[in-house]
C-alpha cells in the first residue's frame, strides 16, 4: 500500500500554518488542507495587538497573510478540499475528501479550529446575513449610525461592542449575569463608553424582522421573569465557541466537550494523531498559544516519524 | 495578482452590467475593511480564470456602492450572489470554500 503523506495538517488556522511552517520548513513531505481560505478565526478579528513581535499591531488579515505567505516561503503545500470523515484505527491514517476519494498518511495534526456558537432561538437561522451575526468586524459597518444588540459578556462580545460603537449610534449588551466575564481593561473602556448600555440578567428570547432584515429582539429578565422588546437592526451573536470535529470521529479519540484532549507533547489518545489550537480543550484560546501548541505538535510528528523508521 | 477576468461593476452599472448580462453572472459582494473578503479575493481570481467565457465573474465594493446590496438585503460580507437572467439563482455568506462555490455555478 502507498501512502501519500508522512504526515498531513487539517486546517489552515494560525495553529495549521505554523505546524504546515515547521513540517516545510524539516523538508517532511507534508500537505495542509484547508476546507476555505487560510487563516482561520483571525481574518474575523480586526485587530491584533497581543502577538508578539508586531509592536504597533496588526489586522487579523495581515497577520493571517503574513503567516500564510511564510508557510509559502518553505513551500508548503496547500490543498483547498474539504474533509468528511478520518479513519484512525490503523497506523495508516485515512482522510475522506468530500470531493470524493482519500488520501493516506503516517502521521496527523488536527487543527480544524471552533467556531461561533449559535444561540438556538426564533428567527435566528431565519435572519442569518441579514441582521443577525456572528462577526462585528466584520458588518459592522453595515449598521452606520443604526442600533444593535450584542449577545454575551465575555471578551469577544465585549471587545466587539466596542468596535461596533465606531459605526452603529447605539449598542446594547444583553448578558444573562450582572457583572461580566471579559478582562478588567475592556470592561473599563466599555463602560466609559456613553454609545453602549447594559441590560443584566437577561437572554433573548426570539429575533423577528421582516423582508428587509432583523427589526428587533425578544428578551426575557432570569430574575423577575419579565419579557421586553427592543427595536434592533442588527443581532451580534457573541457567546463562546464550539470545536469543529465534524470530520472527526469522536469515538476513536478522547474528548471533552467535544475538544480533543492532548498531553503536553499535544499528542491525542490516537498514536501519530496530534492536535493543536482551538480544537483542543484547554482554558485559553490566543493565537500565541496556538502557535505554540502547533510547534510542539510538529515537533512531536517529526520525533514519531523518526521512530517509526 | 486580480484577474483581468474579473468585471468590476458599481451601482451605477449594476442593471446593465449584471442583471442584463447574457452569461450567468457570480457578484463577489466585499469591502476592503474585511479580512474574509481579501481572504477569499485570490479565489475568486482562480475562478474568474476557470470560468472565463461560462461564468461572468464580478466583484462589487460595497462601501463605494451601498444602494445595491441594500436593495439584496445584504448586511454581512463576503456575500456572494449567482444571478441567472437578472434573477438570484442562489447565495452564499462568509468565506467559503472554492468547492462550494464551483458546485453553487454548476448547477
């Protein structure tokens, strides 16, 4: 039997690039696939000001451009093809291309990355794209001098409220708690700003509109059991993130949550299967520790690729 | 490199450039504030490329041309729109992959 890698990286993230970086860059005969463009959660990010070695900053899709364009220096091989299923019962591992066929390999990284959490109410898939979201910087702009709710209190939420102010003439922060999960320095600019006011101890109940998009919001009060409306064009759904696995079969590797665990050489419970990034369950997601996960998760392949020979 | 396959079209032309437009035509509807729209833009290039003389591939800037995604409903980008004879035959939002968007024209 051919096999067609040594070793193979799902997913284009800051966390695949990296892997894809080093595996290129050790001459390994290593492809990414990427079911998109590469760069992950980043390019929804406008701004990143905590990667280190960018002292005044940069956007998400600079950073997402630069990393990408660096993998390419070592040229590494990006392949643009969705997965539908892996096989990891067998010391070959066997990817299922939704575009029909597989491809083998020895050794594996997965850094499929998460995405947003859907809220599951009324209207919500009804108005996706048409006034309900799950990026702000990325519509924001769409809501110039317009009102919008913003769904949650961590630092996503948060830090978009704060973005969405530079467009939209009013934001409310609907939280279903009284105080917030986001870190103290954004929660002081976010209360000084006059554009963003709070509703606490609150979740949304249903979005409605009509044919030209989101016109307002159902809320109910958790403590006094109370429902209110609010008139809102816009619906930013900001409440955490689930692990995209769908491609991955959970009951041939251990998971919490549905996030992979690893142990500190980001080795899963699979021999020859590594894991790095947001798919994998640990209490922080930053694009540094990814990156760092990622290099150690290459690392590792290349030390089990060594040892099998 | 953008493809010179590629029509750029405003509101101002939109009727005639793509309602109007003989071949089924795809509007990559973006702005340059939107790191998913860059993003997919070298894949729109490919597919400008591949379907040259099957598919007009088009782009519009959204900030320059606010009226015609209003008049689409359009409140997130990238969207991407494929018109069949002045009609929308299908859409799609966010940045997705080229497979999609291959099996959303060869309908």
């Amino acid at each position: 039997m051919t096999i067609d890698h040594e070793l193979i990286i799902v997913g284009g993230g800051p966390a695949g690039l990296t892997a894809g970086l080093y595996a290129a860059r050790a001459k390994l005969d290593v492809v990414l696939l990427e079911k998109g463009a590469t760069g992950g959660q980043v390019l929804n990010t406008d701004w990143v000001d905590n990667y280190p070695g960018f002292p005044d900053g940069l956007s998400g899709f600079d950073l997402a451009d630069k990393m990408t364009a660096q993998a390419k220096r070592f040229e590494l091989e990006i392949k643009q093809t969705p997965i539908i299923g892996m096989d990891l019962k067998h010391d070959i591992k066997t990817l299922h291309l939704e575009e029909g066929g597989t491809l083998t390999c020895k050794t594996l990284i997965l850094a499929t990355g998460a995405r947003p959490n859907h809220i599951d109410i009324p209207g919500e898939a009804e108005f996706a794209a048409r006034g309900v979201s799950y990026c702000a910087t990325c519509d924001a702009p769409f809501y110039r001098g317009r009102t919008v709710a913003v769904i949650g209190g961590g630092n996503t939420a948060i830090q978009e409220a704060g973005h969405l102010t530079k467009f939209a003439d009013k934001v409310y922060v609907i939280h279903r708690r009284d105080e917030l999960r986001a870190t103290k320095i954004l929660q002081e600019k976010v209360f000084a700003n006059n554009k963003i006011e709070f509703i606490w101890d609150t979740i949304p109940t249903a979005i409605t509109g009509d044919n030209t998009g989101v016109t307002g919001i159902e809320l109910k009060n958790v403590k006094t059991d109370t429902a209110s409306k609010l008139a809102v064009e816009g619906v930013f759904v900001l409440i955490g993130i689930q692990p995209n696995n769908e491609m991955i079969p959970l009951d041939q590797l251990e998971t919490e949550n549905g996030f992979i665990i690893t142990d500190k050489e980001m080795l899963t419970s699979v021999p020859g299967v590594f894991a790095a990034g947001d798919l994998i369950s640990k209490n922080f997601r930053q694009i540094a520790n990814a990156v760092g996960e990622a290099t150690t998760a290459c690392l590792s392949a290349e030390h089990y690729l060594a040892h099998l020979k | 490199m953008a493809s010179d396959k590629i029509t750029e079209v405003s509101d101002a032309d939109f009727d005639e450039k793509v309602l109007k437009a003989a071949l089924p035509t795809l509007v990559d509807f973006w702005a340059p504030w939107c790191g998913p729209c860059k993003a997919i833009g070298p894949m729109i290039d490919e597919l400008a490329d591949e379907y040259d003389g099957k598919v007009q591939i088009c782009k519009m800037n959204v900030d320059d041309s606010p009226e015609t995604p209003g008049k689409y409903g359009i409140r997130a980008i990238p969207t991407l729109i494929f018109f069949k004879d002045g009609e929308v035959a299908d859409q799609v939002t966010g940045a997705v992959g080229k497979p999609q968007l291959k099996a959303m024209m060869d309908k």
